[in-house]
C-alpha cells in the first residue's frame, strides 16, 4: 500500500484521482492527451500530489 498526498484534483484540466496513482490516467480530449504527453505521467503525478 502506498498513501500519497493528493492536493489537487486536476492538473492543467486533466482529472487525476486514486486511479492514475495506480497507473491508469484517464482523458475526455486530444487538449487532455497532449496535456499528459507533454507533461509525462510522473510529472503530472507530481503536480498533483505537491503541496500548494
């Protein structure tokens, strides 16, 4: 199990929730899937779990 601080609920739009720290990233567009090719998974990971 790993517990992980999860601040933000999206990422420059792109929904991240208990799954995408799983390894599942889930996006509604093209605008969502180049957020997440030009980010790359660990970063917008990353985003997501950083305090604000």
């Amino acid at each position: 199990m790993l517990a992980v601080l999860h601040t933000q609920s999206h990422v420059e739009g792109v929904a991240v929730n208990a799954l995408g720290f799983a390894g599942s990233l889930f996006v509604r567009d093209d605008a969502q899937h180049r957020v997440v090719q030009t980010l790359g998974p660990m970063e917008l990971l990353t985003q997501a779990s950083r305090r604000a």
